[in-house]
C-alpha cells in the first residue's frame, strides 16, 4: 500500500507539470493580434514599438519576449517592464526613468562646482539612470584623489518631482588633504636620499610647497619618478639597476602617505670599446668619432648615448641625409663590468627639398611663415636650418603650437617639408600695477595687435601713469618691409616726468620716430631711428639752480641714431650664459635747435658657476658733446643711480649745484657692476633668488662751469645683498646696499624696490 500511494503521488505531480508545460506553450504559440503600449509618457509608443522583436500578426515565443526585454533596458530609458495578455493583445507595461531637472554638489569647497560638471557625464534634461549615477560617483572620486583628497565621500541623493523628474544632489565631504609626509628608500648605496628624492618630482610635505602640487599623492606622478629614477641610475652608469618595489602606504587617519622605493643598484660600468660601423660610404669614419663626445674609460652614462646619436643624427643630416638611422648597440661584460658600445650608421641617401607646405594658419597669411624659413623648394635638406626655422617660426609668438617635419616623398632623394601651425589670438589688453621706488605706484595700459591683417605687422598703444611719469605711446611695425628681412617702423609719444625732487623742474617730450632694424650677421644686429622731438623744461622752481634756470623752455630736436648689438645670450629673459654688446651712437642736429653727438657701449655677460649658481658682470661708458658751438642742455646728459648704480639714488651721482643741491647731469659717464645669483635653498619652481652685487662708476663734466658746481670724476661703488621673487603676481626685487666709495654731495639710498604685474 505505501509502495502504491508513493507512485500515486509521483504520477499526479508529474500530470501537473505536463499539463502547465503544455499550457504555457499553447500560450506562447499564441498570436499577437495587437499590441498595446501602457505607461509611456514623454516617450512615443512608436518609439517602444521600434525595440520589440514582436510585431501585430507575429507568434509569440520565449525567445522573442527575452530579446524584446533586452532591447528596452539597454536604451536606458525604462526603470520596469512587463509582459502580459490581456485578450487577443499583448500588453507592453514600461515605467520610465525620471528625467533630470537639476544636478547641484554640496559640501565642496576645494574643486568649484564647474570644475566638477565638467567631469560627469549626467546633464539636466537628461534621462536619470542608476547606472550613470555610479559611474560619476567613481569619476569624482577619482578627481578629488588626484587633488590629494583620499578621504572623500560622496552620496548622490535624489529629490522626486512632479511629472516624472528628479533634482540630482552629490553630497561631498571632503575631509582633509592628504600630502605626502615621507619618501624613504630602500637599497640605495651610492646615494642618499636626499638626492634621490631631488631627482623624483614626489616632494614631502612643507610649509613652503604651498603653490606646488607635487607633495600630493599622484599614482601617475609615482609612475613616472619610477621612471627618473632608473634614468638617473642608467646615467650614472649603473646599468643593471632595478626597482623591485614601489609602495605608497595611507595613514590609519587618511591624511599622509608614505611613499617607499626598494630598489637594487647593481654594480657600476664602464665604458669599454667604442667602435662606428658606417654604412654609408661617403661619411668619413674620423669625422664621426669626432662627434661622439664618449671616453673609453669613463663610467657609463644612457644620456650622454643618446646625446650623442641626436649629435651624430644632426650632423649627418645637414650633409643632406635627411633620413639617416643611427642605432647604438650596447653589450654589457658583466665580468668586467664594462659597457661595450658600437653606433651603426645605416645606408641612405642624400635628399633635396621638394615642396613646402603649410597648414593650419587660417589667418595668418602664407608669406609671413615661408619668410621665417632658412630653406626653400630645391634647397639641399639641413636639419640645422630647418630647427632654427621652426625657432622662427615660434618666436613670432602668432601660433600656439608649430610643428615642423620632413616627410618622406615616392623619389628616395626627395623630401616633403610639412609646417604645422596652431594659431592663438594675438591681440593683447593687458592693465597692469607696481611700486618701485624710483617712480612710486605706477599703472600702465596696453592694447596691442601683433599679427595686424595677419600680415605680421604690429600696431601697439600704451600708456604708463606714476607718481613721477606719465607716458603715451603709439607704435606700428612692419618686420618685413619691402619683403626682406628689414624691420620699419613709427613710434609718436608723449612723455612728462616729474623731476622736482632731483633737480626742480618737469620735463615734457613730444615727437615721433622712424626706425629700422637689419641683420648683419648671425648673433648681429643693426638698428636705425631718426627722431624728432619737442623737450620743454618747465614748472622751474623760482629757488631751482641757476644752470637750470637759464635752460627753462622749448627746445626742438631732430636727430638720427643707430644701435649694433651682438647677442650670444641663451635667453633674453633670465640669461644664464652668453652675453650682449651694445654700441649707440647719435647726432642731433639735422634741423632744430639741439646740437650734439653722444655715444655709448656696454656689454654683459653671464658665466653658470654651478647649478643656478650664476655670475653676471656688467660694464657701460659714454660721452656726449656739443658741436657748432652749442652747449649740452640739461635733459640731454647722462644720469647715474638709481637701478644704474645701486646705493645711490636716482640722478644721486655727478655735477651738482653746491648752493641748491639740484642734479645737473654729467657728459661722460662709466658703470659696472659684478652679481652673483644664487639658489636660497627654496625649491626652484618657486622662483626664490638671492643676489650679492657690487656697482661702480662714475658721472662728471657739465659745459656750464664755476665754482658753484660740485663736479668730480672720482670712482663711486657699492656693496649689496638683494632677493627676487618671481611671483604670480609679478617679478620682485629687493635690494640692500651701502656705498663704500662716495663723494659729500652724493645723495646716498640704501633700499629698493620694486614690484610689476599684468593682468
């Protein structure tokens, strides 16, 4: 009986499971007359139509449904769907995503809420899916780790409204930022950590590295210093060097991290054989060895082989082998730890331009880029001149990128010249504030236009407003006229200077000039101007010098001057070798009512000591003199202190009237100065400096003469000390300087400043 009411049980449940699979596929092999859309609101039911595998008239199957289902939620645009019949019609259920009315970020302080929008892929009038809402969760994580902040939260919360929409909130807690507070290493030998870590950009934490970044945690910064550091190593001829491990440890409290290089130096090499294997035949052997800068016998250094394939690559390709392959080969002996090397010079052949060709300048006309060219169509290939083209090409600061490349043509020997250029706005307005104890508060407007037409010419207004200056000026430049290389130009000012305090009188310019600049040679320049001028010397104090007194008035001046400069500088703006000699010269006289010649040299050089340990030395002497019996005036002389001769104020040297001891300006001149700027221990992206100077010089010999004057040629000079900054907000100097040798009547000024910005 338990046997039979067992198997009475089993045939019953296996009656029920026939009769449901048989019902079910009765039902799925039904027929979908209609079919009907519920729940749609913003979207069209056509819209819902288009994803469904089944159409009116079709069989309704398993497989149609599934992939029906998969098509409506990988648009995005549905939370639920459902499947039912109702009747002969099949029902479509769909509730639909929200659609985002606003997204806002609370709680941050550090990264400004534009900053942040940029980064999630969520927008207003957007359909809200959880999904998206995630991924811009991680997005931001990501963004505030990357700004050092690893103790960040963030809680997306969503606030229902009418019609289907929803406002999008992320609640960020910040919390602290987390710095670096240690870089250890592990397995360093022959060097320290100290110069280990100057070598990384990774920087520990201090107070100074406030405008820095580098003491933040960045996986992407701990990549690359793995990176410097093996340069470093490879270059100090540890060729086996490895960096088995590189940790970055967070404290318990998630402020700090620890950052840890294990690393094992391996054993030093030298450089054993050094062997050139030239496969091109016209190269002469001797000739290549004399460009690799490598002794055998010296420790190993990576950098100093690839200096000397880009030096050999050069060299060659400027006897017109465009397409050279230089490879070095390295063999290490490890048993006499010596680094064996060998530089293969593949065949090629010698190749001549064939066409130049520009793009990317929409606004900037052709001309102007194919004049900065130092080759043309047909011209032998050199690689020299085509970088010094490029450096042209850069230095008419009209483009934000330029890339220059030669390319390959059909013809071995012929090569294409390809100029990418990346064009930038060129037109400046700039307002710019300062103090300097020479001029007082100053400001200064500028509105310029470098690339006028796109023809290259500049046209420029400016003014600059102090306590003791006012100037204006109008300018216009074309730098190739009569397509050459030569530079015209006019210039009309306005100039008034407040020199009450010196001498007791204002002085008022006004006039224009024409100019003109040429090359000589390389590193040569010569420079032309005429120059005609209205000076009046006015607002003279009734108690003013008797020499200046007699000189008040107008006085027109029409005179041609010429400057040659030889520049071997490396840069004209913080030189650190090379130098500059400078030779003026003008006549005055060729009508109005001034008659004179002055003329005057100076040079300056820069010598690198040491590592941003930096020499300069400055020498300058000139001479003006009257002819056809006139008399130098007062506004035409020379005036010596100030920034010319630090310790001494301005106009605080030279002839002077012993009664008023008003500044009368001096005929000849000579000044030097010798500085030596130096690191102050600060890091050098900072921009810190410190200086110790000494100037000298001299300023003597008026055309009026008496006993009244004070009038001496002796030597001046001054000891100092001085700090400059360069900030964001401008260059700043300070200086700190006392004479040593100096004369009763001079006017003595131990402190200077200075202070300039745009913005």
């Amino acid at each position: 009986m338990k046997y039979l009411r067992t198997n009475k049980f089993y045939c019953v449940l296996l009656t029920l499971v026939c009769f449901t699979v048989f019902s079910v596929s009765v039902s799925y092999a039904e027929v979908a007359k209609n079919i009907r859309i519920e729940g749609s609101e913003r979207i069209d039911p056509a819209t819902v139509m288009t994803y469904l595998d089944i159409q009116p008239g079709d069989e309704i199957s398993q497989d149609s449904l599934n992939k029906s289902l998969k098509s409506l939620f990988a648009t995005g645009l549905f939370s639920d769907i459902n499947f039912y019949h109702s009747g002969d019609d099949l029902v479509v259920r769909v509730a639909e995503n929200p659609v985002i009315n606003e997204i806002s970020f609370e709680g941050n302080e550090k990264i400004k809420n534009e900053n942040l929008q940029t980064e999630i892929q969520l927008r207003q009038r957007v359909v809200f899916t959880r999904t998206k809402v995630q991924s811009d969760v991680q997005r931001l994580l990501e963004v505030y780790r990357l700004s050092g902040l690893f103790s960040v939260s963030i809680n997306p919360k969503i606030i229902k409204l009418d019609q289907n929409r929803v406002n999008l909130v992320f609640e960020i807690s910040e919390g602290p930022e987390t710095r670096i507070r240690r870089v250890s290493f592990m397995g360093n030998h022959n060097f320290d950590d100290g110069k280990l870590e100057d070598t990384i950009t990774s920087k520990e934490t201090r107070w100074y590295r406030f405008l820095s970044s580098n003491d933040k945690y960045d996986p992407d910064r701990l990549a690359f210093d793995k990176e410097l550091l093996r340069r470093f190593y490879l270059n100090h001829g540890f060729a086996d060097f490895q960096i088995t491990s590189s940790v970055a440890e967070l404290s318990a409290d998630k402020k700090d991290f620890f950052l840890t290089f294990i690393i094992e130096e391996g054993e030093r090499y030298k450089v054993g054989n050094i062997t050139i294997d030239n496969r091109v035949g016209e190269l002469d052997e001797n000739w290549i060895r004399s460009l690799v800068n490598i002794k055998e016998g010296s420790w190993y250094d990576a950098s100093a082989v690839e200096d000397a394939v880009v030096s050999l690559t050069g060299e060659v390709e400027n006897k017109q082998y465009a397409f050279i392959d230089i490879r070095p080969k390295v063999k290490r002996e490890r048993e006499n730890q010596k680094v064996d090397l060998a530089f293969v010079i593949n065949e090629s052949a010698k190749v001549f331009i064939q066409n130049i060709n520009i793009h990317g300048n929409v606004r900037t006309l052709d001309s102007v880029v194919r004049r900065e060219m130092l080759l043309v169509e047909g011209d032998p290939f050199n690689r020299t001149k085509l970088k010094r083209s490029e450096q042209n090409i850069k230095d008419l600061d009209f483009f934000d990128d330029v890339k220059i490349r030669h390319v390959q043509t059909a013809s071995a020997d012929r090569t294409d010249i390809e100029i990418e250029v990346q064009e930038k706005s060129t037109g400046e307005l700039s307002i710019g504030a300062g103090f300097s104890s020479t001029d007082g508060p100053l400001a200064n407007f500028v509105i310029r236009e470098n690339n006028l037409l796109g023809k290259g010419q500049k046209l420029e207004f400016s003014t600059i407003l102090s306590g003791s200056r006012t100037e204006f000026d109008l300018g216009f430049t074309e730098p190739h006229f009569l397509n050459r290389d030569l530079e015209a130009g006019i210039d009309i000012f306005h100039i008034t200077r407040d020199l009450q305090d010196e001498s007791s009188f204002d002085r008022r310019q006004t006039g224009f000039s024409l100019r003109t600049a040429y090359p000589l040679a390389k590193n040569l320049r010569q420079s032309l101007r005429y120059r005609l001028e209205d000076n009046d010397i006015q607002n003279v104090q009734p108690d003013a010098s008797l020499f200046i007194r007699q000189q008040e008035g107008a006085r027109a001046t029409s005179s041609i001057s010429q400057r040659i400069t030889y520049d071997t500088r490396d840069s004209t703006l913080e030189p650190t070798e090379g130098g500059v000699v400078r030779f003026d010269t003008e006549f005055a006289g060729i009508g109005g009512d001034a008659q004179y010649l002055s003329t005057r040299l100076g040079a300056n050089y820069y010598w690198p000591i040491h590592e941003q340990w930096i020499l300069s030395a400055l020498g300058e002497a000139g001479y003006i003199f009257g002819w056809g019996g006139e008399d130098v005036r007062i506004n035409e002389r020379f005036y010596i202190g100030g920034s010319t001769l630090r310790g001494f104020e301005r106009a605080g040297i030279g002839p002077r009237d012993a009664t008023t001891t008003d500044a009368l300006g001096g005929n000849q001149f000579y000044r030097g100065s010798v500085e030596l700027g130096f690191p102050v221990g600060l890091p050098k992206e900072l921009g810190v400096r410190g200086h110790v100077f000494s100037d000298f010089g001299s300023l003597w010999s008026v055309d009026d003469s008496g006993s009244n004057i004070f009038d001496e040629s002796s030597v001046r000079a001054s000891v100092g000390i001085g700090g400059s900054w360069r900030s964001p907000l401008g260059p700043i100097r300070l200086d700190f300087a006392t004479p040593v040798l100096d004369e009763e009547f001079d006017i003595d000024e131990v402190f200077r400043f200075s202070f300039g910005t745009s913005f």
